[in-house]
C-alpha cells in the first residue's frame, strides 16, 4: 500500500461521521506502536511529524521507518508535517516525500496568514500534496478568559469561509476551546460548539482539523505520579466531546499528548519496578504496547475502527 494523501481519506471521512487519527510520531517504539494499533483495528492514519521531531530524529530515518510501516502494514498512511513554520520547511518535506503538510500561519495577521499559505498550495498542489491550514488561536489555559475575548481568539466562522476561498487550502484547523499540551482548562471543559458549527455551514463538505486534542486521561497522570513523577494536577478534551465533534465536519484530530502520558507513565512504573534494569528493550517495549493500547482506545473514540479497507 503506497503512501496516501489526506484528500482520499477526509471525503470518505466526511460522510462517514468518523474522523482520521493524526498522532506525532518521534522515534521508532512511537510508530511501531501506532501503526500495529491502527493495523488490528483496520483502521487509516496520519502519521505526523513536527519540526522539532524532524530535527530530534532526522527526515531519513523517520522516512524510512514508515516505509516499513507501509510495507509492513499494507494500511493507507499519510505522513504529515504538523505546524510547518515556513514556506522553505514545506518545501522541503514535499520533496522529501512527505504526502500532506501543514502550513501554521495563525500568529500572523488574517491577509499574511492567507498569503502564505497560497504560496505552500501553489507549490503543494502541482506535487498532489495537500494543504492544512490553521485561522484562529489555541489558547492555552492563562488566555480563556471570557465570552468578548473568544471572538478574537477562536475561529470566526465568516472569515473561515473567506481564508478557505482565497488560501485554496484543503483543510483547516479550527480554534473552538481546545489547546496543546497537559494543561487545557482551570474548570470545566468547554468547547465552542456553535462555533464549530457555524463553520461547518459556511464550509458544507471541506473538513475541519481539531488540534489540542488529547484528553489527558487522569489514570496516566496519576500513574505517572505514582511512579516518581512531579506532574501538576491536568485537563483535557473530554473524549465523549471528541465523539461528538467527528460526527460532522472534523475528519482529522491531532493526538500527541496523551501518547507521551501513556509512555512516560510506562517507562516510570518499569523503572520504578525493576530497578536493576538496563536493558533498553525492557522500558522502551512496555511503553511501546502502552502507545499502541492508547492509540487503539482512540480510533475507537474517533470512530474509524474498521475504516481502512
Ligand atoms: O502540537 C505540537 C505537537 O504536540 C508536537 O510537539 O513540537 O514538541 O514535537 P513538538
Ligand atoms: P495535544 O497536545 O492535545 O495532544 O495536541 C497535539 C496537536 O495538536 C499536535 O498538532
Ligand atoms: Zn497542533
């Protein structure tokens, strides 16, 4: 099964009321453990690559590591840059064979935004790599504030239609509520539902990207703490409020997050357990079928299970 494109996926994904798992991947244990997950299950997958993990593990080798994903899994992948930075780093990817990116242009003013991801699709589109861009803000905990502060901050629905039109992006992240990281929420969870979809009617049929979408499970915090781990009390995306946004226009949902929970709570409970141990194999094994446990666990959430063939 050769490497697909995230446009195959997202149209099957769309009228399917599921949506494609995007989850980060770093290191070989990290994507021996997603793709035997997605591959039980059945199930399509981005595999994502961020710019610090390009540089982490080298463009190479993370190529070649899912050249044998591909080969050995014969599952529909798409290998993604997630939050290209630049114009260059997009390029470079594209040749470099990855088959979707996406340009992050949120910071900038909406016109600069626009502008600069038309010059990664006019470059993209001719290669038949697809675009993911991004309007509106993840704020992280200390930026929800109250209801005015959401209209700058989280993704206006009119002017998603018109970054839509004149970017010729193919797919875009939506701010409604969510963050990156551990540390989503003071209180209690909320996501901006109309929004999302409001979005959805003035883009019927272009699929949404919902980025920060860990739910930062507490039994993994709390294992992590258990075992030696100094982690502060955390809040993610309730999964039941994942379930319900990929019912409709989200069809790809970024997962990074909760895997490292998952890892890092592992390779501290093996550590703590067997202390006389220095074989790699014996943490970094465990905490590849906790990867793999976790990820499976998420095509369930997102309703993909069953999807790829
Ligand atoms: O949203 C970002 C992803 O979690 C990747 O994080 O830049 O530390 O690799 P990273
Ligand atoms: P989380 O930090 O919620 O896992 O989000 C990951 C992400 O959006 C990667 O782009
Ligand atoms: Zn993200």
């Amino acid at each position: 099964m050769p490497k697909v494109s995230t446009k195959e996926l997202f149209e099957k994904a769309y009228g399917g009321g599921y949506a494609i798992g995007a989850f980060n991947v770093n290191n070989m244990e990290i994507i021996q453990g997603i793709v035997e997950a997605a591959e039980e299950e059945n199930a399509p997958l981005i595999l994502q690559i961020s710019k610090g993990a390009r540089s982490y593990a080298k463009h190479e080798y993370l190529m070649k590591l899912i050249e044998a994903a591909l080969e050995l899994s014969g599952l529909p992948i798409v290998v993604h840059l997630d939050h290209g930075d630049s114009f260059e780093l997009c390029k470079a990817v594209i040749d470099g064979g990855f088959s979707s990116v996406m340009i992050d242009g949120s910071h900038l003013p909406f016109d600069e935004n626009i502008a600069l991801v038309k010059k990664v699709v006019d470059y993209a589109h001719p290669r038949g790599v697809p675009v993911e861009a991004e309007l509106g803000k993840l704020a992280g905990i200390e930026e929800h504030v109250n209801v005015s502060e959401k209209d700058a901050i989280f993704t206006n629905p009119d002017e998603a239609q018109e970054f839509v039109e004149r970017s010729g992006c193919d797919s875009l992240a939506v701010a409604i509520g969510t963050s990156h990281g551990a540390y989503k929420f003071k209180t209690e969870p909320q996501l901006d539902f109309e929004r999302l979809h409001q979005i959805e009617e003035k883009l019927p049929g272009f699929p949404l990207v919902l980025h920060g979408a860990s739910s930062v499970l507490k039994e993994f915090v709390d294992m992590c703490n258990q075992y030696g781990g100094k982690l502060p009390g955390a809040m993610g995306v309730p999964e039941s409020m994942i379930s319900e946004a990929v019912k409709t226009g989200v069809c790809k949902v970024n997962i990074d997050t909760d895997l490292r929970l998952a890892m890092t709570a592992e390779i501290r409970k093996a550590f703590v357990e067997n202390p006389e141990n220095f074989d790699p194999r014996k943490y970094l094994g465990p905490a590849r079928t906790a990867i793999k446990e976790m990820v499976k666990h998420k095509l369930h959430v997102l309703n993909c299970v069953g999807k790829a063939k």
